[in-house]
C-alpha cells in the first residue's frame, strides 16, 4: 500500500513533497522501479500484441501472394510467369523477380528503389547512387522453400515477449536519464524560489513529480501512439508539478542529502 499512497501522494498532495525530499535513496529508487513495472507493462504488453497481430498479418499475406519457389545449390527456382513485379503503393519502389534470365537489374532504372531477383542472385537498389548485389552462391549448402519461410517467420511471433524483457530495461534506463536531466530543472525552480534544495533532494523530488506526466504518457501510448503532441504536454505537465512541488518545499527546512544514504 506505501507505493500507492505515495502514487496518490504524488497526484494531489503537494505538501508531502517536503517529506518526499527527504526520504531514504532506497524506497525513491523502489518507487521509481514500481512506478516503471506499473506503468509500463501495459504499454509493451500492447506493443507485443500489435507485433503479434502485425506478423499474422505479415504472414498471411507472404503465404498468399509470393509464388512457390526453390533455393537450392545457389540457384533460385520460381514459379510463375516471369517477371513477377511486386510494386509499392506509390511506385516508387518495386520488388522484381525473373529466374528466366530475359530481363536484367537495368529494369530497376524506372524505380527510386527496389529489388531485382533472378537465378542467381539479388540486386538492391537503394538510391540513384547505391546498389548492391547478394549472391546466391553463398548459400549452395543450404536449401529453402516457400514452406520453410512461412514456417521461420512463424517462430518470430513469440519473440513479441522479448519486447516486453528488453523494453522494461529501456523505460528503466530512460527514466533514470529522464529524472537526472529534469532534477537540474527542478533545482534552478529552487533556486528561483529560494528553497536551498541540493541535487540529491531535487532528483527525489523529480522522481515523485513525474508520476502524472507518465500515467498520461501511458495512456497516451496505449491509446493513441501516432498522437504528435504528446512529449509536449507530457513535459508541460512535469513543468507544473515540478514547479509546485518545489514551492510547497518552502515551509519546511529540508534535511541535508548526506544524512539520508539509507
């Protein structure tokens, strides 16, 4: 119940940011730990399904639209009327592929950027000015069909937990940079105000203020991730909670940050 009434505390309660200046380095970096699990599960628990949706999605449409075909002994085998052109929405870029060896790579001139595909290998146009070309012959020992593809990008979907593990060390790392950038922001309001905070007490402070901002954050990610303005109101509202958690600071001495390395 302490991280939560401390989250309630942090929300409403201004006058206890005098207490939260002072409290042990312990239960600030806990809270601040509780407050990323708590908030940020949700928000990667939603990135790890849209993942998963987005590959069935991807993998339906491969199993649908790529043609059958064979790479075996460094030679690609498709089957199908050749070429087969697969062209983006813009035409600005295509994928090209012909095994019969009547057209060539020079197809691709038509096309900002793309790729040709023929028996033996794949050329990548990536501009006007960069093309590379991927042998098959590096791969003679290995042997892959339409099946194969489908089937390893089928494993891919449970790497979709792997976001929720590494996008939790992310937030984590992201708001102890966050929270050590914006305590400088909360000591220059001390200063303004005149109320004698040292760094240590104003990245407790910052950690606390921050709560709401990254309840909206969450939200807004959850809710509506392609919303623009959303790092801008997100800091407005760590502005204002940092502007008046300092204020309320005021009334009480706070105590010094070298009796507090509990």
């Amino acid at each position: 119940m302490g991280f939560f009434k401390d989250m309630s505390d942090s929300a409403i309660n201004f006058p206890q940011y005098r207490n939260f200046a002072d409290l042990p380095w312990k239960r600030v970096i806990t809270y601040l730990l509780l407050m990323v699990l708590v908030l940020g599960i949700p928000v990667l628990l939603s990135f790890a399904y849209d993942f998963q949706k987005d590959m069935t999605k991807w993998i339906e449409e491969f199993n649908k639209t790529a043609p059958d075909f064979v790479l075996k002994n460094g030679e690609l085998t498709v089957a199908g009327e050749m070429p087969l052109v697969y062209e983006s929405g813009n035409q600005d870029s295509a994928i090209i592929i012909d095994t019969s060896g009547e057209t060539d790579s020079s197809v691709l001139d038509d096309y900002e950027q793309g790729f040709f595909i023929d028996k033996t290998k794949a050329v990548y146009k990536q501009n006007s000015l960069e093309t590379q070309e991927y042998h098959f012959s590096a791969l003679k020992d290995l042997e892959i069909e339409k099946d194969d593809v489908v089937n390893m990008l089928a494993y891919l979907k449970p790497m979709s937990m792997m976001i929720v593990f590494w996008g939790l060390i992310y937030f984590i790392f992201a708001k102890l940079c966050t929270v050590s950038i914006l305590s400088l922001v909360t000591l220059l309001f001390s200063g303004i105000q005149n109320c004698g905070l040292n760094y240590g007490q104003s990245f407790k402070i910052t950690v606390y203020a921050i709560t709401i901002p990254t309840l909206f954050q969450s939200l807004q990610n959850i809710i509506a991730p392609g919303f623009v303005y959303g790092w801008s109101i997100y800091y407005t509202i760590v502005v204002i909670y940092l502007w008046f958690a300092v204020r309320f600071t005021k009334s009480k001495p706070v105590a010094s940050d070298e009796d507090l390395l509990v």
